[in-house]
C-alpha cells in the first residue's frame, strides 16, 4: 500500500542491484509481493535506471534456488508492475513459478521471472525508456518490426494526423516526447510533440514544390535515433481545381483568378469560404474547369457566411435552388409563384388557373362600375408608386415576409403577392412566359367587350364609353409588369470560365443566351417590345406635339377617332398645356428600371438615391405647374411621390446606420394603402350618387306628359339609327352630359367618325 511518484515502492538507480537469496537454505518459497500501490509517474512497483551490463535483479545462489515476484493491483502512469532501463537484460539458470507452474528459464530476461497473480496484463503493465514509435490501428498500437511505412497521399498545404504511441523494451506505452528526422518542409511545433501513454494523435502540415516527401518518427529516450522509428511517406498531387501551388508559401492557395473574389481558400478541406458581404457565385463545370461570377443573380444565394467545396457549389444556393448561377431547382423540385423559392409541387395546382381567371374578370367589372380609371386621374400616383416598390422588394422588405400590405403592392402590378405551386416542374423559363399570359388575358376581355359594345345596343347603353378607359387603365397596370417581362428575357451575364466567358441568361445560368430555348422568349419580349411598349410609351410622350402638327401628312393618323378616344382617357385630367405628363411618368418609369437592372453589383444605395432624385424632381414639377385640373390630383399625386422619396432616403438612412427595415417599409405601404381606401370610398360614392339620379330619372318617366317640352331641352343622337330622334330619354351615366357651351370640335368629330357605333350622346342645349 506504498503511494510515491516515481517507484511507488522502490526506486532504483544504475548504481545499485538487487539481490534476492532466502533465509533458509534449500527454502524455494522466497517471494517478494507489491499489492496495491500507486504510484503518480512512471512505475508503482520498481523503477530502474539502469543501462550498464548488470542485472537489475540477481539471484545470489546459481543453483536450484528460485525466487518468486508476485505483483497484484498496482496503477501507475505507465509501468504499472516495472519501469526500468534494460529490462530485456539477460538472467541465467532462474527457475521460475508462475501460477502454480514450474519453468525453469536457463537463460531468459529479467520480466520472464515475474508471474502476474491477476492475469490481465496490459501494455502499460512493464515499460521502459521508449526506443520505438509505434502506429496504432483503432487504438490499438501495432508494433511489428521492422514497422510498416505510414503511407498518405494529400495536397501541398494539407494537414493530416496520425495515430502514435512510443514503447520501450517489453512494447510497454510511455509518455514521452516524438521527434522527425529529415522534415525540413514541417513547422518548429510539428517538429517535436508529446505523446501520452495511450495513442495520441499527431498533425502535421506539409509544404513542400515537390511531388513526394518522407520522414521518419523518433521516440526520444536513451536509444535517440539508434531506436526503431516510424517512417511517413508522403505523395504529394496537383492542386485541386481552383487552387494554386505558392512558390512562396509552399501550399496550395486560392488560384489567381478567383483571387480577385476572395482569399479566403482552405486546402485542407479544400473549401472556400463567403462571408455576409461577398456576393460572388464559384462552381465547377462538367470538364472540373472553374466558373466564377461576381453577384449571385437577385436573392437566389444565401447572404450568411459559408465554407462549401467547389464540387459542392449548390451549398452557396437559398431556397433550395441549384446549378449554375443557382438558377434551378434541386431535383424534385419546382420553382414557386411570387417568390424566387423551390417547393415540392404537384399538378393539382393547376386549378389555379380558375382563381386567376376569376380574378381577371372581377378587375375589369370593378374598374367598369365603380370607374376606377386612369380618365378620372385618381389612381395614377398609386399605380407609379406601386411599380417602384415591387421591384425594389429585396431591399425594402429584407425579411422577405409576406404580409397583407406586400400583397396589396403585389396585386396592384398584376402580380399574385403570395407564394405558392402552378404545376409541377415550373422553372424560370416557363414563369418568364406566365407572366405575358394574366396581363393580356385581362387586356383580351376589355377588348371583347369593346366589341361587344361595337355590336350590341343594350350592351353599349349600360357601359357607355367606360371600356375604353378600363382598357386605358389595364395597359397602365400592364405597363410594369411587361417591362420587368421584357428585362427579364432579355437580362444577360457572363460566366468566366479559364479561357474564356459565356453568355447565359442571367435568370437560369444552364440556357445560353439567345441559344436553344431562349431564343423564342426573346422574340417574343422583343416583339412586345417593338409593337406594344414602344409604340404606347412614345404615343403618350409626343402625343400634345404630334397633334398640334396633325396638318402635315405624316402625323395625320393622330386625328383617327379611335387613337383619340383612347388618348382623351390618358389627358382627360391633366391641363392641355401639360399632356407630357404622363408619358413623362413611363419615362421615370423607363430609367429607374434600368438602373436596377444594370446596378449589377446589387448595390441599395444606387437604387434608392435614383429613386430620390428622380421623386424630387417630380415633386418639384407637381408643385410648381400644376400638371391637373383639379386641386386634390396635384396633392394625390404628389403625396405618392413624397411617400416615395421619404422612405428612399429613410432607407439608406436605415442602410447605413442600423434599424427596423420592415417598419419603415411597413408604414409607408400602409399610409399608400389607407389613401388607396379612400380614393376607392371617393368613387364608390360617386358612382353610388349617380345611380340614385338614374333612379330619379327612371320615377320621373312615367310622370312626363306626352306634349311635354323635354323635346325642346334635349336632343337624343342615337348613333345605330343615324338619325335624330325627339323623345323621353333617361341617361345613365352623368359623364355623359355635354353641355352645348362646352362642346369641343374633337367631342364632334369623335361622333362624325363613329356615327355607326351603337353609341349615345346627349347634348344638352340649353
């Protein structure tokens, strides 16, 4: 039951020995036990520092006299039973008893005398001064000689570890201190490591211009490198795709062209990392050649920080996208309405397309009856200031959460607000082309009922002109949306490869740009472009010119009295001298969607100082020439415009000094949204004013006499029969009276060009 630090119960240096005889002559039960003992260092029994030609333990007498070591339950750092120098020194003629067996040892080692009463002998168990490294296998030291080579193939610069333990004479473990011999190419801290008595795992980071390397292992102890030692043979490959070997730090680092994207390059893991302000999308391609790209297109890359392996680029994708530019949807997945997400989707949400084409007829009724249109001049403000937003959403709802005002903003550019499934396997490429369809479907039933008007009396008597200007304001809803459409076919970028770049469409890196399947979504954009977004944006802006040249041949197509009507819509509630003003809004319009197209580098800034710039210089315009007949669409329009600036420039505020996006973004949308409830109140009362006077009017028929002089105060011009009529009328609609001092020569010659439409005018002649 000794305790000690080293020898817990003796402690030998190399200038003593033990001999051992008996008391009585002949006496063969002479034994020596060591039961229970700790010891906090090396051995708990006998430790020996011997290294010189004598035995640690002699028998006194060479003859038949044997002596037994008898050890039970002793615990030690390493020898738990014995630590010592040369414990493989020979002892002759020992005649020994090891669990009630007689054997006699001629010649044998020293430990060959000691018999182990517990049976559970462990490595740790006899030990000395390490000489040899030992590789262990699952914890378990292997420790042949001559030893096998350990043998690792990595990259200049990688680190690898291996399993270690040192042992002495009898391959008992021993903490001790491993040394290299010949690794010039490893650090100073690698170049010498302690061990523990159990397995202990070794780093080392090679760097090296060579194609191979090799060193070997020593154990340090009395042997030095005399001992037996572990060899590490090393194979050193080319570094991997987008990587380069460094003459100057002797590892691979990040190849020189991606270096202008980032530094941060790990061949250990050979991962790269991207940190929250890094945008750039790496990949390789299909011949292991790297493709670089400066910004991820839109919000389809995660914006956090992350370390992926370029054979695993995907992991740079949000929503579960995928592919180059992650453009794609991970397999199984289709590509969601209203947000840029990958969802699992089936074909069952096809019955969508009934919702949608319920929706697109409820629009065109509520613009019809409640005349919610451009011609009354209260809904453009907010139309401009919805189309600003939607495009602007990443960076005024950063959260990307939907809510019932982005819905409202949603739906006032014809969008759906909410996301969800169409059909399964919907990419980029097939919602590019959905978004042409809810537009002109809606346009289509305006243009039906135009016609229907054309041909049908009663049709035309219960909507009057009213169809026109819902068509009017449908291709003014449209208007955004075709163009973010058309910017969106024909948005382009390029991918560096090694030797040179391609061209792919910026929405889907896989589809080439103007190759294959692109090509007929780009004639089709294009055509939009040449004979609808053009045509309509420079009708508008030159429309007050071009009619006051109307003399000359060229411009006489202005004066057709369906290109008339259509324009008196647009410049019914704006001053004659002001009619630009609308075509100046598609032209505001133009330019700030193209500065957040080409602001490639995703910057916030570029996008909200243009749209402040661009809302100062209207509201300046607003307040100065009075653009709108009336009072109260100056202050409408200029209250959307002021909206508009206060939370761009709150926004880059926000940007740069920290705070609630959301709420800011939030409280200007919902101030749009609660003017929006009032303008629709505004018409609904009007319309619900007018219907009452139809109603008086519909009572007072029956009342009138036939020789009454109503004759003599109106004339009915009843179109389908060209002719005048005299007789009791009721009117339906009060836009529909003309006072007779008011009547314009383009009132009369729009009724001279559609003298065949099933049509009515009433004149007042008072």
């Amino acid at each position: 039951n000794a305790a000690g630090q080293y020898g817990g119960a003796i402690f030998i240096d190399d200038n003593y020995q033990v001999y051992c005889t008996s008391d009585e002559p002949g006496d063969s039960n002479d034994q020596i036990e060591y039961i229970n003992v700790e010891c906090s260092s090396t051995s708990s029994s006998w430790v020996t520092e011997r290294y010189n030609d004598l035995c640690l333990i002699t028998p006194v007498e060479q003859n038949e006299k044997y002596f037994t070591l008898i050890f039970n339950n002793n615990t030690a750092v390493t020898g738990n039973v014995l630590y010592g120098g040369e414990i493989d020194r020979t002892a002759t003629n020992i005649r020994i008893i090891m669990n009630n067996t007689v054997k006699v040892v001629t010649t044998g080692a020293l430990i060959d005398a000691v018999a182990f009463i517990n049976d559970t002998s462990k490595i740790s168990d006899i030990s000395s001064d390490p000489y040899h490294v030992c590789q262990c296998f699952n914890g378990q030291p292997n420790c042949k000689v001559p030893p096998s080579p350990y043998e690792v193939t990595l990259y200049p610069g990688q680190t690898f570890s291996i399993s270690v333990v040192a042992v002495g004479q009898r391959n008992g473990s021993v903490p001790t201190t491993v040394s290299s011999e010949g690794a010039a190419f490893l650090n100073d801290l690698e170049n010498t490591q302690k061990i523990n008595v159990a397995c202990t795992e070794l780093s080392y980071t090679i760097h090296s211009l060579k194609s191979s390397e090799n060193f070997n292992l020593f154990a340090e102890g009395p042997c030095g490198t005399a001992g037996i030692p572990l060899s590490v043979q090393v194979t050193l490959l080319d570094c991997p795709t987008g990587f380069m070997l460094s003459n100057t730090t002797l590892q691979c680092v990040c190849e020189a062209r991606l270096q202008s994207y980032t530094d941060r390059c790990h061949i250990n893991n050979q991962t790269i990392t991207q940190i929250e302000s890094d945008h750039f999308w790496i990949g390789i391609g299909q011949i292991e050649e790297l493709i670089l790209h400066k910004r991820c297109p839109f919000d389809y890359c995660v914006t956090h920080s992350i370390s992926f392996m370029l054979n695993d680029s995907d992991r740079q994708c949000n929503f579960n996208r995928s592919g180059l530019l992650c453009g794609e949807c991970q397999p199984g997945l289709s590509l969601a309405f209203g947000s840029s997400r990958c969802l699992e989707c089936s074909n069952s949400y096809l019955a969508l397309l009934i919702v949608f084409v319920v929706a697109g007829f409820a629009l065109v009724v509520l613009l019809l009856f409640v005349n919610l249109t451009v011609a009354v001049g209260t809904v453009n403000g907010l139309v401009f200031y919805a189309n600003i937003i939607v495009v602007n959403r990443a960076y005024l709802f950063p959260s990307g959460e939907t809510n019932f005002l982005t819905v409202f903003i949603s739906w006032v550019n014809l969008d759906l607000g909410i996301e969800t499934c169409f059909f399964d396997g919907m990419d980029a490429y097939s919602k590019a082309w959905l978004q042409f369809v809810f537009p002109a479907y809606i346009c289509l039933l305006v243009v039906i009922i135009i016609i229907s008007s054309h041909y049908s009396m009663k049709i035309s008597r219960r909507l009057g002109t009213n169809p026109v200007a819902v068509l009017a304001t449908l291709f003014l809803l449209s208007y955004a949306k075709l163009l973010r459409t058309i910017i969106t076919a024909f948005s382009f970028t390029f991918l560096e490869y090694p030797n040179d770049s391609k061209v792919v469409w910026v929405h889907d890196g896989s589809i080439e740009f103007l190759q294959g399947k692109h090509i007929p979504l780009f004639v089709a954009a294009l055509l939009s472009l040449l004979l609808l977004f053009i045509p309509f944006t420079l009708l508008l802006v030159l429309a007050q010119w071009i009619q006051s040249h109307s003399e000359y041949k060229v411009f006489s197509w202005i004066s057709d009295y369906r290109i008339k009507s259509f324009l008196d819509v647009y410049h019914g509630p704006i001053r004659t001298k002001h009619r630009y003003w609308f075509g100046l809004l598609l032209v505001v319009r133009c330019c700030l969607f193209l500065i957040f197209a080409f602001n490639v580098e995703r910057d916030p800034s570029v996008n909200l100082l243009a749209i402040a710039s661009f809302m100062l210089v209207l509201e300046f315009m607003l307040s100065w020439i009075k653009v709108y007949k009336n009072w109260y669409l100056n202050a409408l329009d200029t209250s959307f415009i002021l909206n508009l600036e206060v939370l761009a420039l709150g926004t880059f505020y926000v940007q740069l000094a920290g705070g609630n996006q959301t709420a800011l973004s939030n409280t200007s949308v919902g101030i749009a949204f609660i003017t929006f409830c009032g303008i629709m109140a505004y018409h609904i009362y009007v319309q619900g004013k007018t219907t009452k006077f139809w109603n008086k009017l519909v009572r007072r028929k029956t009342e009138i006499p036939e020789n009454s002089n109503l004759e003599d105060s109106f004339i009915i011009i009843d179109g389908s029969a060209n002719k005048l009529k005299k007789k009791n009328f009721i009117a339906r609609w009060k836009d529909y009276f003309i006072k007779s001092e008011k009547c314009t020569e383009s009132s009369l010659d729009l009724y001279e060009r559609n003298i065949n439409a099933p049509t009515t005018m009433v004149v007042s002649i008072d």
